[in-house]
C-alpha cells in the first residue's frame, strides 16, 4: 500500500510510477474469478496458478492477477494473457501447468482451450476478435480485466482517480454538472432520467446536508450487471461517487449493496478501506479541503428497495416501504434530507465523462441515449454473460452476434428485457434499437439491464406467471392494487394455465394492467403489469389455445399436455426407462418399442429430454 | 399568514393555503373523496388508494393520490372522471375480494353498483383488515407505544405484535379499534376487563371510586399519569362522576 497522496501532483507521480512498474516485460496473465466462474471451478484454477508459479519460481517472468468478470460466463473459467491477447476459456486445473510451460513460457497458444465459433469454424485466438467481445463497446467492463479489484494501485495504473483529481482541481461543481448534462447521461437505474439534471435539482435545493447514494440493490431475477461492475471494478464507482459528493455539495455518501453479493461486498469494503487509507475518501481529500466519507449498507433482501423511496425507508433503519414521489427525493429524500441516488453504472460512468469529455461520451450511442448499456444476457442464447454495447444497438444484433443466436438450435421466441417487470419482445420486433425509449414503446423497459432470451420451448403464458408469482411474493403489501391486483392477475394466469381459464380472463387480466399502472404507489406495481401485456398482445393465440382448446403449445403446461411414445422413431434402448421417476414407462423388449402408462405420468419431462432418437413427443 | 394558492376542482376555481394535500384541500371546500386510510389526525400514508384524483398537467392527465398530493398554483384537478371512477371501482372490487363479507367494504362497494367482484368465487377471501396501517400509525403517532407494526409483505403483510406474540407495549386504549375503517380489530370490555383479540392482551379496569363501574384500563391510564406528570388520584373518579 503506498503512502497517503497528499496532492493531484503526488497522485500523477504514483500513476507514472505504477505504470512503470506495470510495464515491466512479464507476461501477464488475468484469471477471472468473478461470480460466475466460481461455480465454474476459478477457484481451484487460481490455485494452480499460484501453486504452479510458486514451484517454478517464475515471479520475475510473470505477473499473475486475480480478476473480476471478464463477462463471458457461458465459457468460464476464462483467462486472458498478454502479450497476444490470447483469450482461454473452460480451463480446468489440468490445463494449468501446460498454460505456464508452452503459452506463458514459450509463446506457444494451446489450441484446446481456445474459443471455437462456429461461424469461423475454428479457433479464435485473440479476445478482441471473439464474436462476443467483437461486437460490443467495453468502456466499463473492459477495464476488470486489467485490475486485481482488490488493488487500488492496480486501478491507479490504469489512471485511476484522475478524473478525481481533476474534477476537485480543475472544475468547479457547476462545471461538472454541466459536463454530466451534456454527456447526455441517463441513469442506468432502468427509468433513464438524466443524471446531470437530477444532480442539479438536488444541488439546487435548499439545505447544508445533502447526501449520495449508491444504489446497488439489484434484486431481477438474471441480471447481475451491478454485480459484475462492483465485485469487478469498486473503484470506478467510488471515484464516480466522490466525483458526485463534490458537484453536488455532500459529504456523506451511501451505498446500499443487495447482502446476496458477498463478493461485491467485500470488494466494495475493501475498496473502500484503501482508498480512505491512501487519502482519497475522509477529509481534506487530495489536499482539495474537500472532506467525504462513504458508508456500506446490506440490503435485507427485499426486492422493492431497490426502488428509490423504499431504499433510503431502509437505510433509516425502516422497512422497506416506498412512498410517494410528489415531493421528490433530490429535495426530501434520506432523514428529509436533499438527496442524489443513482444506479451503480450510473456512477461508474461518470469518471469516464470527466477524463474523457461530455462530446466523447455522447459520441458513443445515439441521440438522446447516448454512453454504452450493461445488458445481463441469459436464457437460451449460446453465449450467455455481462455484454456492454453502445445504447441504439439491435436486439438482433445483442442476441445473435454477441449472444451467437439460440442454443440447439431451436427458434427464437422472445426475450424479456428489465427483469421481472419488463415486457417480453416478440421476432418481429428483434430490430428494435435497445434504448429508454424504444423499449418502453414496445411495453417493456430498460430495467437494470436483464434480457432473458426464451426459444420455441417456453410458454409465454407460463413465463408471464412465473414473473407475476415474483413480483406478488415482492410486492412491499402497502398500496391495494399492487398488493391485492397482482396477486389477482396470478391467480387467474394459474388457471389459464391449468386449463381452466375462461375467455374473459384476457379483458379482465388488461382491465387489471390497466388498473395497476393508474393507480400503484410507486413503480413496482404500475410496471408490474408489462409481462403480463405484452405476452398478450404478441403471443394472444398462445393465451387462446390455452383458453379455448386447453392446450399448451409450447408443451409446459403440465396440465395441458401428455406425453407420448412416437412407435417408429423408439428403438427400445430403454433409457427412458431407466430415468422414469415413477416408473411409468415399461420396457417391451429390445428393438421394441417402449409403452408410456399414462395414469402414472407425472409430466416431469425427463424421457422427453433424454431421448436422442425424439422418440418422445407431447401434445 | 400562509400563502394562498389558486386551484380548480371539478371546474370551480378555489383559493387555498399552499401546502396542504389535495383531499384537505377538497374536505374544506365540501367536496367528497372517499377514503379509508385517511384520518386527519394522523399523518397520511397512501394505502387504500381510493381518494386518487385526476390531475391535469401540461398535455397528459395522471391519477394522484390526494390524501399526499400537496396543493400548488394552478393546479387542475378532477374528483370523478371516468377514468378516476373505473380504477376506483376496480380498487372496491379488489377489496371486495379480500372482504368479501365485511360489512363496511360491502357497502361501500354497492355505492359504486359492485354488488360481487368479477373476480371467481373461489378467489374470495373473508378478511375484515385491509392493511392500511391506520391501527399502527395511531399507536406511534397518537399514542407513543408502538405496540403494533406492520409485518410480513405482500399479501402476508398484517399488522401484528412484535414475533406475532403478546403485544407487551400495549397499553389498552384501544385507539386502534376506534380508528379501524373496516372493524377488523376484536375488542371487548367485560367483568371489568379489556380483551383485545388482535393483540392477544387483556387488562384490568379501573372502577371509579364513587360509582364502581369499571372504565378505563389501569394501564392507559398509568400511562397517562406518567407521561404528563399527573398526581396519581387523578383518574379516581369516572369522566361521569368527576
């Protein structure tokens, strides 16, 4: 740890020196050990990675860094060395001390763990020319490669803090704002209010105490965008933060971290720790007189406070109950108090606006949405993990290039954009440009960034139930039509998807969206409705075919549907019959076909997915 | 003096004091909104939702709670638009749904002509709370205990003691049962004890030491003494015999 920084010279000092020190001729090498390349066994590789340089060594040859997400979590564990760029996916500890002996060593790339697109037909070597990382725009996520987040002289190489320094040395606060203003930032929070105006709103009210706050209680189910920013790079948000504190007169700041992140948590803490240290949080900060202190709050795990009004409710140390916006919260929010909250990417831009200039982040993405968007890409896509592309970009382009199209084949159906209260978007909308406003057009949203993409095997009506069941189990149970309208609208896509749904449950189910978006006290129960919408206005003959014919299309319903044994295709391997939970499926014989007893079929699905031969068909 | 502002309800031009929500604005002026978690003693909270408004502002109308909207300049405000009575409507038939046998929502609801909610019987719930908080934000803003807070969210969300046990802050005064809209709160004075089912807690009563009729619990009125430093023979006798 280097000594206090007393000045934005001693701080330029460090950087050149870290640089330096950075340039030194090794080979470097950037293990990802990010949240999900744990599950993936980044653990026990990071471990022979030590183990294997230690025994060798090699530390004058080689500079090993334990990284956050690199973004490709489909392929993990994942590694990138330099120099050559040459990007490693699914290593297991095996392939470690080849790694060391032949790529490390002797310059020599190992074929095997090399990621192969199948639209190249072969290996690609280089990161930057994989399909997933060809197609986006990594101003923020690039950098988790480059840093060990758990090191703030490895964020200070990278020119850390810079934007620090010049924003309390260079800039007044007003300038800054008008830097944010015109960088065109909108908050990545999903409502996409512009950052710059609301900063100025909150400096503009009246009052000496002011706060900022962090929001990185990102609760939708498959987005981890906030995640993969704070476990991977702390410091970014923390130097947007200050950044923040200082344009709009606060010396307090929060942030308010979801307590299911452990790894985020402890980076957040750690970054914390280091840059109260080394002088960059506490008082007198850089020599500026500008004094700011940060404090860390774990969410209880409720969903809603992640909205606003109920977050600052629970960092009072009250449940997390949302109020209504009337008076907004940049002049009565936390203890009544003028206060600013954005998302963590939100903050994490900033530094980039200040170093790099409004006109360079504006440049980026289209008019009016402009910087680059983290998008949480899962579901049935090939290459599922954390993408970053400018804002404006095709959702074809998102799922197809980047995402490298639908896994086994199958059809693209729909993906659902913001989590659970976004809407899903049908094929015929996947030109789409992925901003603000164009999602919310077509009764989605932007969200925290998830998109969840669904093939021809998802039913829409079961995917709207499943979202509604969250939001009913999340609704904070304050206002009516949230409370009691969501739960209603699940209870009746249960029975549209038990097969007792009657044909007016679809203008009842809309008379009830409807409902819910005039009348929720905040946004979890008007955009609640979105799931529910949208499948009906793309998917209604899905809707109607449970309706009406009692049958489930996409063969999920497990009250629509029956399983049966397709005679010609079914060589009797019997392997149906071995996994059959129940016993249900009888085995006749070899090269017989086997026979299904439906009175002891309990719809799990197992033969359907087992068999190779498609010999199990539902209808 | 505070600052008047100029606002129009239901196409009538009003002068009001700046600062004062919508609905005490409306109450003032005569004008009915219907509520049920509204009480003017205590602070609003926005619940039930049934006093929304229309407000139109610029080129778009939205739906407001009045119970928390403050009243500004200019403000153009509507009570019973189509759209302000559908929502309404679809808010008693989801109470109506919850409680589907109490008597104050079932009146209510036949107000607005919902004489059953459209929703399958096997939905309807026999309820009598609707969880607008009334009982507990009397208990703290009212009384000063806290015996009571809401637990639970969502559709499990209720009011309840602390670990759903006796409410041991509990002081008796039955404030939460006066100002219950919808009388979801047992409470019983009997054999010179007050039960309060809800709660799960009795008290004794005190007898009046003239005419011996029990009348207040001893608790509340310790409380009482307590609190504002009372000689401790204030409440000797009834309010009748005093």
């Amino acid at each position: 740890m280097p000594r206090k920084i007393r000045s934005p010279e001693e701080l330029k000092k460090l950087q050149i020196e870290l640089g330096r020190k950075a340039n030194n001729g090794k080979v470097k090498i950037s293990v990802c050990n990010g949240t999900a390349c744990r599950p993936y066994g980044s653990n026990p590789v990071v471990q022979a990675f030590k183990s294997e340089i230690e025994k060798r060594g090699i530390f004058d040859k080689v500079d090993f860094r334990i990284t956050g997400c690199h973004g490709f979590c489909e392929r993990g564990p994942v590694a990138v060395i330099e120099p050559g760029n040459i990007f490693y996916q699914k290593i297991r500890t095996e392939d470690v001390p080849e790694i060391i002996d032949k790529t490390v060593l002797n310059n020599q790339v190992l074929d095997r763990l090399l990621f192969k697109d199948p639209e190249y037909k072969g290996a690609i070597e280089k990161l930057s020319e994989v399909g997933f990382y060809k197609h986006q725009n990594r101003i923020l996520l690039g950098n988790n490669i480059k840093i060990d987040p758990t090191n703030i002289e490895d964020y200070i190489a990278i020119g850390g803090y810079s934007a620090l320094a010049k924003a309390l040395f260079d800039l007044s606060p007003e300038q800054i704002i008008d830097m944010v203003k015109q960088s065109g930032l909108r908050g990545r929070g999903g409502a996409g209010f512009p950052t710059g105006a609301k900063w100025e709103s909150c400096k503009k009210a009246p009052g000496d105490i002011k706060y900022v706050i962090v929001n990185a209680d990102e609760g939708d189910p498959g987005a981890y965008a906030n995640e993969g920013l704070l476990t991977g790079n702390p410091h970014c948000v923390l130097e947007g933060l200050i950044i923040g504190a200082y344009a709009i007169g606060s010396h307090q700041g929060y942030i308010y971290v979801r307590n299911e992140y452990p790894l985020a948590l402890k980076h957040i803490t750690v970054a914390i720790d280091e840059a109260r240290k080394i002088g960059l949080l506490g008082d007198n900060i850089l020599g500026s007189g500008f004094n700011f202190n940060v404090r860390i709050n774990r969410g209880g795990g409720a969903f809603v406070c992640g909205e606003s009004t109920a977050l600052m409710a629970s960092l009072e140390g009250k449940p997390g109950e949302p109020r209504a916006k009337y008076i907004h919260t940049v002049e009565r929010g936390l203890w009544d108090r003028p206060s600013d909250l954005n998302n963590v990417e939100t903050w994490a831009n900033i530094p980039l606006i200040i170093n790099n200039g409004p006109e360079w982040f504006a440049s980026i993405g289209t008019k009016g949405n402009t910087g680059t968007k983290i998008f949480s890409l899962t579901g049935k896509v090939n290459n599922t993990g954390l993408v970053e592309v400018p804002l404006g970009m095709k959702l074809r382009d998102i799922i197809f290039n980047i995402g490298g199209g639908i896994r086994n084949n199958k059809k693209f159906k729909a993906v659902q954009t913001g989590g659970p209260s976004g809407g899903c978007i049908p094929e015929r909308l996947l030109d789409l440009p992925v901003n603000f406003d164009e999602l919310t057009k077509a009764g989605s949203m932007m969200g925290s960034g998830g998109m969840i993409v669904m093939d021809e095997d998802n039913c829409m009506v079961d995917v709207a139930r499943y979202f509604l069941t969250f939001l009913e189990e999340e609704s904070c149970g304050k206002c009516v039509p949230c409370r009691e309208g969501i739960r209603r609208m699940r209870q009746i896509l249960n029975d549209i998807c038990e097969g007792n749904g009657q044909e007016s449950d679809i203008d009842l189910l809309k008379e009830l969206s409807n409902h819910l978006k005039d009348s929720s006290l905040c946004a979890l129960g008007s955009s609640a409705p979105n799931p529910v919408l949208t499948t009906i206005e793309y998917f209604l003959d899905e809707y109607k075919a449970h309706i009406i014919d009692k049958k489930c299309p996409a063969g999920v319903c497990k009250q629509l549907i029956r399983f049966f044994i397709i005679d010609e295709k079914c060589p009797g391997c019997g392997l149906c019959v071995k996994t059959c939970p129940t016993g249900a499926i009888k085995f006749m014989g070899k090269k017989k076909p086997v026979v299904l007893d439906q009175s002891k079929c309990i719809k799990c699905r197992t033969c359907y997915d087992i068999c190779k031969m498609g010999a199990v068909g539902i209808e | 003096m505070s600052e008047i502002v100029n606002i129009i309800i239901n196409n009538v031009s009003f002068q009001v004091e700046k600062g004062i929500t919508i609905l005490q604005a409306a109450r003032k002026l005569g004008i009915k909104i219907p509520t049920l978690c509204d009480n003017e003693a205590i602070e609003p909270y926005g619940a039930c939702r049934l006093c929304i408004v229309e407000l139109e502002k610029g080129s778009r109308n939205r739906i407001v709670t009045s119970c928390l909207y403050p009243v500004e300049e200019g403000l153009i405000i509507k009570t019973d638009t189509e759209r302000v009575i559908r929502n309404r409507k679809m808010l008693l038939s989801l109470l109506l749904t919850r409680c589907s046998e109490n008597r104050v929502i079932k009146d209510l609801a036949a107000e607005y002509s919902i004489e059953r909610p459209p929703f399958r019987e096997k939905y309807w719930e026999k309820n009598d709370c609707i969880v607008c908080g009334l009982c507990v934000r009397a208990c703290e803003q009212i009384v000063g205990v806290s015996a009571i807070s809401l637990v639970n969210r969502g559709i499990s969300k209720e009011p309840a003691p602390p670990f759903l046990e006796k409410a041991k802050a509990c002081i008796g005064c039955g404030s939460c049962y006066y100002v219950c809209p919808t009388n979801a709160i047992k409470m019983e004075d009997r054999n010179g004890i007050r039960r309060i089912y809800n709660w799960k807690v009795e008290f004794k009563l005190k007898r009046c030491s003239k005419c011996g009729i029990p009348w207040a619990p001893e608790a509340q009125l310790n409380y009482i003494i307590k609190k504002w430093d009372l000689p401790d023979n204030i409440f000797d006798l009834c309010p009748n015999c005093r």
